[in-house]
C-alpha cells in the first residue's frame, strides 16, 4: 500500500451493450482498452490500469492535467471501433488515497467519486467530480455539452480525432493527413465537422484549471 495526499485522478468506465458483441468484436475491444491504457502510461509511468470482467475499466492517473484528455481518448478510441462501441465513463479528481498493487484494491476519494458517478450514468454517457465543489460545477455544464458531442460523433471522426488526443495536438493537419492516407483539406474539414476546435479549446482550459488547483 502507498498512501498519498497528492491530488490524483480516476477514471472508471463501463462498455455499453456489451453483451451484444460477438467473441471478434469482444477480442477488438479488449485490445483497444489495452492500448490505450499503454497510451496513457506514456504520459506518466506511475499511472495505474485495471480492466474488470472485459467490460469495466478503471485507470489511476497522476498527471491529473492529461485527465480529461485521456478520458476523451477512452471514449473516442473506443468509439471509433464502429458504431456499436460506445463507453459510459466516470472520473473524479481528489487527493488522499491509498494506492495498491492493483488498481482494483485501490481506495481514496476519486476512487469513491468516480465509482458512485459511474453508477448514475443513465442516458448520459460522460460525468466529472472533485472533492473540489466548486471546480466540479464549474466543469458540469461544460463536460454535458462535451458528452453530446462525442455521442454524435461517427467512427470515422473519431478516427479522424484520435491521432491528435494521441500526440496531445503536437500533429500538423498535412501530418494528420499523411497518417490517414487522405488529403490535408479532408482531414481538416472532418476535424472541424467533428467540433475538434471546441474540444481543443475546453481539453486547454481543464489543462490550465489543473495547473491553478496544483499549485493553490
């Protein structure tokens, strides 16, 4: 056990209609969570991944500022498998936890705020909370809206959208292009046709929301 105060994130998730799936579309889910809980240990190696039962899913993150990038890229990279893939996905943000060898066994605030979130998840597919109550309201209204927009997103946008998550924007349009195999202008037009300026813009705004609570 390793007890911290620190200011830690918690992502927890869920697959919708998994039970739906076939044992190939299952075996592409699985490896899609997989790589993108390797994608988000890049960002900082001390962060922590659990996947429950195949379908549940849970990663502890220290670079709290990348928390809601990483969470965008859980429900983009999912989503972009087709459009029977979908996530529901709870994080929290929170100091004060006792951080075990699997993630599973972990306990703390944003374990506690991120697990009770993602059990009200209904129709919404997409929650933020803190210990923090002024934070939390401050990105309630704003993370409804995110969640309506990454709901009609196609495969393909997603797709489109990922590489950039990814890299965290350090990717040129002609780049992005490049990697797709399309032209730059296509690429350009699906990133804007998918909100991509908007979601940059909010992804910076948490960024700089988690630089002011780390240093209060």
């Amino acid at each position: 056990m390793a007890p911290t105060n620190k200011l830690i994130a918690v992502i927890s998730g869920d697959i919708v209609s998994s039970t739906k799936f076939t044992s190939g579309e299952y075996e592409q889910l699985l490896e899609r969570i997989k790589a993108i809980q390797s994608w988000i240990t890049e960002g900082h190696s001390s962060n922590a991944h659990s996947i429950e039962r195949g379908d549940e899913f849970q990663s502890v993150v220290h670079d709290i500022e990348n928390a809601l990038r990483y969470t965008i890229i859980y429900r983009i990279g999912i989503k972009a498998l087709g459009k029977e893939f979908d996530c529901r996905i709870s994080f929290a943000i929170a100091p004060n936890a006792d951080l075990r060898e699997l993630v599973s066994e972990s306990m703390g605030d944003a374990f506690f705020l991120s697990g009770r979130g993602l059990k009200t998840l209904k129709n919404d597919r997409l929650l933020f909370n803190s210990d923090n109550i002024e934070l939390a309201e401050y990105f309630d209204l704003l993370l409804k809206y995110l969640d309506r927009q990454l709901t009609d997103l196609t495969s393909r946008q997603c797709q489109v959208m990922l590489p950039m998550l990814r890299t965290n924007e350090d990717l040129s349009i002609s780049t992005l292009a490049e990697k797709l195999n399309v032209a730059t202008a296509t690429a350009s037009k699906s990133l804007k046709a998918s909100g991509w300026p908007l979601i940059s813009a909010l992804n910076v705004r948490f960024i700089n929301q988690m630089a002011e609570l780390k240093h209060a």
